[in-house]
C-alpha cells in the first residue's frame, strides 16, 4: 500500500500470522488471534527509511483489514493535543 502526503512517500506491506500454536509461552495469551507485521519504507526528500512494527491480536482478520485498523490507530493518536 502506497501513500503520498507532506512531500513524502510511504510504502507499507502488512502481514498477518495466524498460526499462534507455533508460539512459546501461548497460554499467557488467552485470547491471542493474530500477530501482525507491518513494514514501512518512507521516502522524504529522496532519504529513504525502513521500520518494522509488531502488533498483537485478539482479532483473526485479513492484512488487508489490520492495515486500515492501524492506519485509522495512528491518524487518531496522531491528531491529540501533547499534555
């Protein structure tokens, strides 16, 4: 997914694993569905940057879906006035 804004480009590949039985340790997360990968490279003024974000679960949904979830997190959290 490709977005553009503030002079920046920003790519984001999400992926979604659901085989959490392969985890350590799962029964300290009862209602754990999915970990989540999110890969972002940023371009602002031909610099480029890459950050790997990791996310945990209750949910079972597609990238697709987890991708607009975190997208809509961060315009909210984005959009607080500091304390």
């Amino acid at each position: 997914m490709n977005f553009a804004s503030y002079g920046r480009i920003e790519t984001r590949n999400c992926k979604v694993y659901n085989q959490i039985h392969l985890l350590e340790d799962i029964e300290k997360w009862s209602d754990l569905k999915s970990v989540i990968q999110i890969t972002s490279e940023r371009e602002i003024n031909e610099k480029k940057t890459n950050e790997t974000r990791l996310y945990i679960s209750s949910l079972n949904e597609e990238a697709e879906a987890f991708n607009k979830y975190i997208r809509m997190h961060w315009g909210v959290e984005n959009s607080l006035e500091p304390s």
